[in-house]
C-alpha cells in the first residue's frame, strides 16, 4: 500500500510529467537536428507519424503539469499520453513490418509507405511544419543521403559511416532498428503511464 501511496505522490508531481514532457520533446529534436538535418537520414511517413506521437504524449504532460493535483488536469494529460503512446505503438509496429519485409528475400508488395501523410483530425502539419512532418524519404531504409556538393565536418562525416548501412542501435551488428527502439521506447511509456494512473485511481478510491 505504501508502494501505491509513493507512486500516486511522484505522479502528482510535476518532475514526473516533466520527465516525460522532456524525453518526448529531445527524442524529436534528435531525430530532426542530428539524424535528418546533420546526418542527412530523410524521414519516411512513419518516422514522422511516431514524431507526431511523441508530440501527443508531450502535450499531455504539459497539460498534466499546470496542477498534477487535479483530477481534471491529470485525466487530460492522460488521455493525450496514452492516446500518444499506443499510436506510437501501432506505427512502430508498421515500419517494423516494413523494415523487415524491404530488408528480407522478398520485399515487394510493401504497402503503408507515402510522401503524403495523413495526420489524425486532418492536422496539416507537414504544411505547418514541412521540415519536421513532410515525409522525404523511403519507409525501411534510414540511409543517410548525402546531397551533392555537401561539405562534410569530420564529426559528420564519421555519423555518416557509422550509419552508412541504415539506423541501427548497435550499427555494427545492426541490433535493433530505429522502429524496434521507438516500439520500445513507447512501449516502456505506456507501462509507466499505466502504473502511474492505477496508483493515482487507487489512491483517489482509497483502496
């Protein structure tokens, strides 16, 4: 019971939502600073769909921590976390079906791959947002595409090797492809989300 009451106490919190407002934000500034725009790894349709996602999650910790107190705030921020996290799920998934079928004997007949995206509710962000949500390259294939004439810094130049044979978490022995990490990484978000939220419940029911 005491484990519960601890939880419900951190959730309520802003350091909490602060943390997963932090991580959701850095890992999309990551995939747009470093991997698109310094190592030149266009983004396929999912890639920016699971940057979209992180968003959703972000915004509901953003919400949550105005008063993580209250029970409205908390349920919103909630609703947007969760709703982020299994939509980052579903499109990990897909691109790592994608992945596996472009990279296995027989990759044709690969659907789900477009350079026009479909946002929910119809959101245009790749006209908002071009260089953060148009999709520019090819689902599967997270080579860097060096544009002709680009004058490569050292730094780049060894980021582009590294990644020369797609995005790898361990490129050496291509160990876990960026759609097993982000699957991964929503997957962990969803399960502390799901923590947080029955400690919260069982604590506001006084169980």
């Amino acid at each position: 019971m005491r484990f519960i009451q601890n939880l419900a106490k951190f959730q309520d919190s802003r350091l909490s939502w602060s943390i997963l407002v932090f991580v959701s934000v850095a890992l999309v500034v990551l995939a747009h600073s470093l991997f698109q725009n310094y190592a030149y790894m266009p983004p396929c349709e999912q890639c920016v769909y699971i940057r979209f996602a992180f968003l959703c999650m972000a915004l509901g910790g953003v919400i949550a921590m105005i008063n993580p107190k209250n029970l409205l705030f908390a349920l919103i921020g909630y609703v947007f976390a969760f709703w982020g996290a299994v939509q980052g799920i579903m499109y990990s998934v897909k691109l790592t079906k994608i992945h596996e079928a472009v990279h296995g004997d027989d990759p044709f007949g690969v659907q789900g791959c477009s350079t026009e995206p479909h946002y929910p509710f119809g959101l245009p962000l790749e006209k908002w947002a071009p260089d953060w949500f148009m999709p520019t390259g090819d689902c599967g294939y997270d080579n860097p595409i060096v544009p002709d004439g680009a004058v490569l810094s050292d730094l780049q130049r060894s980021i582009i090797e590294l990644y020369q044979d797609g995005w790898y978490l361990v490129p050496s022995t291509k160990f876990m492809s960026m759609a097993d990490c982000t699957l991964l990484g929503f997957g962990v978000c969803f399960t502390v989300l799901a923590i947080m939220f029955i400690s919260k419940l069982l604590t506001y029911l006084k169980f």
